[in-house]
C-alpha cells in the first residue's frame, strides 16, 4: 500500500484492525480505510458495492492470510478451518464480490486486475505446512482457472507466490527461513511483476527458482528430497 501510494495511486486499504488502518490514512493522505473481516460475506459485499458506487476498482490484491505451522500428528481442525476461511473463503467472498464489476470496467474499456496473494507453500506438500499449504495451492488454482476465463474478457489476473517474508506469521518459524525478505522488498517484487504484465510472481527468485524446479520432480524423489533437506 505505501508503495503504491508513493507512486501516486489513490490507496484504499482493509484489514480487521481500525486502528493501524487510520494511522496509515493520516500518513498517506489521499488513502482511504475500510475496516472489514474477509470471512463475513455479507460485509465483504457491502464494501464492495460502496467502492463501485466511487467509482470502481482497478487493481484488487487480496493479501489476507492467516498461518500456524502443524504436522499431522498435531493436528487442530479449528486451525485447519480458520486457515480454511481467512486464505480460501475470504478469497471467494471478494472475488464474487468484484469480478462483475471488473467485467463491466473491461467492457468499458478499462483493464482492471485481480490479484491473489498465494505462497510458494501451495506449489507442493511440504513438512509443518498441514493446515497453510493446501490453502495457498486453492488459491494457486483460483488463480489459474480465473485467468483462463477473464483474460480474454479484458480482466488481469494474477498470483503471488512470495518465499519468505518478514512477518508476524513467518516470526513463529523456529527454523531458519532462506532468502528472508522485507515486506518493502517483497512490495516491489510484486510492482514489478504486475508491471510487466506477468501471471505468476515469485520471488526471491534464488529461492523460489528452486521451489519451482521441485514441482515437476515425480514423487519419488521429491518426497526424498524434502526429507533430506529439512530430516522431516
């Protein structure tokens, strides 16, 4: 959001917390604050019916995300379910919410884009990723799916597979993290790669690049490997 401010776009931002939402506002004049919780549908709507009533939406990047690490032989399926509706739920409830508008844009002769905030935990299964990794490969496949059906209406489409970031969530991995980026850096990754129009960004590439590779290993050797490299 500060990014996209810097570089005069008109920023409106969510999250459940109001408060660091108006602080950002006072910071970034110009910038709009609608608080809202991504598992209500019903506010997810309204806030979207009110943004098309200003105007309308060009870009539209869903970064809502919830994590806990956990193996299956810890399971907590109020987790796997939280995980379940903040990562894929929420992300359903906004894309319902905006993809008719963003269709009507195009029509117009706008080209709106629709971006989804994934991982590169959704590429493949991977140890202590039980409850986050099969909601990021959901929204993997959203992603792909929606841009075969909205490219060729005039809709932008695309997905974001960050390795590493500095976050809360990734402050509760006890193990070392490669490649650890800042959430300034990891902003201008995805400036960059929506600016050359690409569907997939994933970055840090010395990372990810590697993910990538793993992805088309068979079975056999990917599960080997994996095993190998974390002993899990």
């Amino acid at each position: 959001a500060e990014a996209l401010h810097a570089r005069g776009a008109q920023v409106i931002i969510s999250a459940r917390q109001q408060a660091p939402l108006m602080e950002f506002v006072a910071q970034h004049p110009g910038s709009q604050a609608l608080p809202l919780d991504v598992t209500d549908r019903e506010a997810v709507e309204h806030a979207a019916q009110q943004l098309n009533a200003q105007g309308g939406l060009d870009l539209v990047c869903y970064c809502a995300g919830h994590y806990k690490p956990m193996r299956a032989d810890a399971m907590d399926l109020d987790e796997l379910l939280r995980h379940q509706q903040v990562n894929q739920t929420g992300a359903l409830h906004v894309v319902a919410a905006v993809v008719p508008a963003m269709l009507g844009a195009a029509r117009d002769g706008r080209s709106p884009h629709l971006s989804l905030v994934a991982s590169v935990a959704g590429l493949r299964g991977l140890p202590q990723s039980l409850a986050y990794g099969p909601t990021k490969a959901a929204l993997i496949n959203l992603a792909e799916t929606l841009f075969l059906d909205l490219r060729p209406k005039g809709v932008a489409v695309s997905v974001v597979n960050p390795g590493f970031v500095a976050t809360p969530l990734t402050a509760q991995n006890d193990f070392h993290m490669p490649a650890l980026l800042t959430p300034a850096q990891a902003a201008q990754a995805m400036l960059q790669g929506w600016q050359r129009g690409a569907f997939q960004i994933h970055f840090p590439r010395r990372f990810t690049a590697w993910l990538q590779l793993l992805r088309v290993l068979p079975y056999r050797w990917y599960f080997a490997l994996v095993h190998r490299m974390t002993g899990l």
